[in-house]
C-alpha cells in the first residue's frame, strides 16, 4: 500500500468540516485503507497562496444556494486526507466522498458544504 491523498476545498465551519472528516472516515471503514492523517490548511505551502484565493467561488455558491443565510464562521479552507491504500481504493473512496457530499437529484438541491476536489 502506497500513502495517498484526497484533497477537498470546502467553504465551511468547524461543523462542516467535522462532517466532511465523518463522510471520509465512513467511506474509508469498510475498505482496506487507512487514514494516516489529515490536515486543514489556510494557505498553500511554498506558494504563499491563501485557501480564499483560491476557493472564493466557494463562498459566492454558498451564497447563491442559501439567499440570506449568514455564512457565519464558514471559510475557505482545504482539507487533505492522506491514505494508506492502492490506488484502486482510493479511487473508490474518493468517488464515495464526492457521492455523499452533495448527492444529486432531479430536484434542485444545494450543498450542506459548498465543496471542490483536486
């Protein structure tokens, strides 16, 4: 097993992110991977790159899907997830995440989590 690594722009709060962590640990349980670590980030190393430059789409989604809502104490940041898996299983948990983050529907929806993977 070779250490890989999810990597998810969220527009969230400490909530937001503690159930997107869950979402992944859900998806990671039944399969033969194991998280290693995981890291929320608020700018890109070496690149001096902020999470809200990058992820400021985020905000204006969150903005569009819940109309005058207060985004509270959400903010841009990135969660990475590093693995111990093949690639084949992290492909499958990575498909899962993204399934369950905003499962899509014929009826219009809106994120819990405004979200991006890389």
């Amino acid at each position: 097993m070779r250490t890989r690594e999810l990597r998810f722009g969220l527009y969230a709060d400490e909530q937001g992110l503690a159930w997107v962590g869950r979402l992944v640990e859900d998806a990671v349980g039944p399969r033969s991977a194991r998280i290693i670590g995981e890291t929320v980030m608020d700018t890109f190393p070496g690149s001096g790159l902020s999470t809200v430059d990058m992820y400021d789409f985020l905000a204006e989604q969150w903005d569009l899907e819940h109309p005058g809502r207060s985004s509270g104490a959400r903010r841009a940041v990135e969660l990475r997830v590093r693995l111990a898996c093949s690639l084949r299983t992290w492909r499958a948990v990575r498909r899962t995440v993204i399934e369950t983050l905003c499962p899509e529907g014929s009826a219009p929806h809106s994120c819990r989590v405004p979200w991006m993977a890389r």
